[in-house]
C-alpha cells in the first residue's frame, strides 16, 4: 500500500517537474525570440546564410552590431532603429554571421574578412551601390574593415566602440585566450580589455554571463568569431590613404579608448569623439551617443 502511495507521489510530482520544465523552456523561446526581435530576410553569403531586416524609405543606412549580440538586441532596443526611421531613412539591419538568426559556422575561417564581404554582399543582394555604415564593437572592427577594402560602397562610416591596434603577439594571444573561455562558456580577459575589471565579478552576474553566451548564442561559434577576428586587421597604410568621412563615438572609459586614439593618430578623414563618463557597455544605448550618429547621417545623407 505504501509503496503505490509513494508511486503516485513520484508521479503526480514528476509530472509537475516535466510540466514547470516545460513552461521554464517555453519562457526562454519567448525571452530569446523577444531579443533577437522580428524575422526579417535572408540571403546566401558566400554559403552562409544571413538574416536582416529593412524598413521605411531614404537614404539607406546600415547597421553593424557587436560581438555575441543581435540586430535587435543592439539597435532596436536602443532605440536608434526607430530614431533613424523617424527621420526617413531606409535601416538595414543585419545578425553578422554567428550571432542573431544567422548561420553560425564553428570554422574560424569562416569569420574575420567574411564579416566585412557579408557587407559588400549584402548591398549587391539589395541593389544599392553605396550605402551610410554604422557599427559598435566588433561591428566597428568589421565596418572598418569594411571602409578600407572597399571604400567605393561607402558614404560615410562611424567606426564606434572600437579603433586600430596591431598584430602582435599579445594581441593574437589575447584573442586565442577569448576563444578558449567562450568554449567554456566564460568572457575570460575580454570584459577586463574592454576596461570592465569588477563588472563580472560577483557570482551571480558570472552566471548571468555564462546563460548568456550558451543560451542566447552559440559558443563555439562564438570561439571561432574570436579566432577569426585576425581577418579584420588594417594596415597603417590604409588608414593614412582613406578618402572615406569616418567617426569614431567611444567613452571616455572604454578600454578600447587607446585603439580608438591611435586611429585617430592614423586615419585620413577621421574624428574622434570622446563621451565623458561612459563605458564599452552603455555608450551605444546613450543619448549622446544616438545624437552624435544622427548629426553625422545628417551631413552625408544627400550624397546617397
């Protein structure tokens, strides 16, 4: 007799761990599916497949988001999506390969280079010869990248969040090091170079950053951007021979600020605008931020 009772326990409770289990897996769908946004378009990149979106009418402007974020999460959120539609432009959205909807191949040499092509490929599948270029973070890295080889579709370009830094070993180490920690599901010596030191320390925002990069992304996909990340590089020579408006908006706290500067120091056609009191993670979801981005579409939005 005990032993049915028990029975019926474990299965009436076990029906209701499968139940709560279920609805925890449902709310997930629902928050991830609420930060990657609406399901836009897609096209073939050079057999990866990218997701974008693209609305209203103007001139058009394209958006580059960070690193193990999404077009939504970056650009919608903020605010500046809906910000740049009000003032009649044409907003082109993409999930860099990797991240968002898109494809997200684990092979490195899928990333780097690849990242600023999908670009190029993105303005051939839309038809649109030129195009004003917005990124933040590794999206500044992949529209500089972008600026540089080829300059001919692009109007003007805010390289934000990010600047130039050399190949060297330590830098190559560093990136390695940031792979290895996102297979683990970590940010490793990344939130410490991005000038973030006591941001991810208490345990619980540690958890926070791991459900992060496992659950709304891919880790290995993740470890195979960081690997590739080598692809984006730029030559002194480039900088110096650019004939493309460039601004770079980047905080004042920002860990990337010396990478930042040294573009400055470097690129032809270049301004640098330091916004006092922020940081890698809350300059682009700031006022001051949008409103510089605005100010500069505005003075190359009629050359579209």
């Amino acid at each position: 007799m005990k032993i049915n009772r028990l029975q019926k326990v474990f299965a009436a409770s076990g029906g209701l761990v499968l139940a709560l289990l279920f609805a925890a897996a449902l709310g997930q769908a629902h928050y991830k599916a609420e930060l990657l946004g609406p399901e836009g378009h897609y096209f073939n990149s050079n057999a990866v497949r990218i997701h974008y979106t693209d609305e209203g009418v103007g001139a058009p402007v394209l958006l580059v988001h960070g690193l193990a974020f999404a077009a939504n999460l970056e650009w919608r959120r903020s605010g500046l999506i809906d910000a740049l539609l009000a003032q009649h432009y044409r907003v082109i959205a993409l999930d860099n390969r990797g991240h968002g909807r898109s494809a997200k191949p684990h092979d490195p040499e899928a990333y780097g280079a690849e990242m600023a092509e999908d670009l190029d490929r993105l303005l051939d599948h839309l038809e649109l010869p030129r195009a004003l270029v917005v990124g933040y973070s590794m999206g500044g890295f992949i529209t500089l990248k972008f600026v540089v080889t080829h300059p001919e579709r692009v109007i003007s370009a805010a390289v934000c969040g990010a600047g130039w830094n050399e190949p060297t070993p330590e830098n190559l180490a560093f990136s390695e090091a940031v792979a290895e920690a996102f297979e683990r599901g970590e940010a490793g010596p990344l939130p410490q170079r991005l000038g973030m030191q006591a941001r991810f320390a208490s345990f619980i925002e540690s958890l926070g950053v791991r459900a992060f990069l496992t659950w709304f992304n891919d880790p290995l996909a993740l470890a195979a951007v960081a690997r590739g990340s080598r692809g984006l590089g730029v030559t002194d020579t480039q900088l110096r021979a650019n004939t493309v408006p460039v601004l770079t908006v980047i905080g004042e706290n920002d860990g990337l600020l010396p990478e930042a500067q040294a573009l400055h120091e470097r690129m032809a056609n270049h301004q640098l605008v330091i916004l006092p009191g922020k940081n890698h993670m809350n300059t682009d979801s700031s006022k001051v931020f949008r409103a510089n981005i605005e100010e500069f579409l505005r003075q190359y939005a009629q050359a579209s």
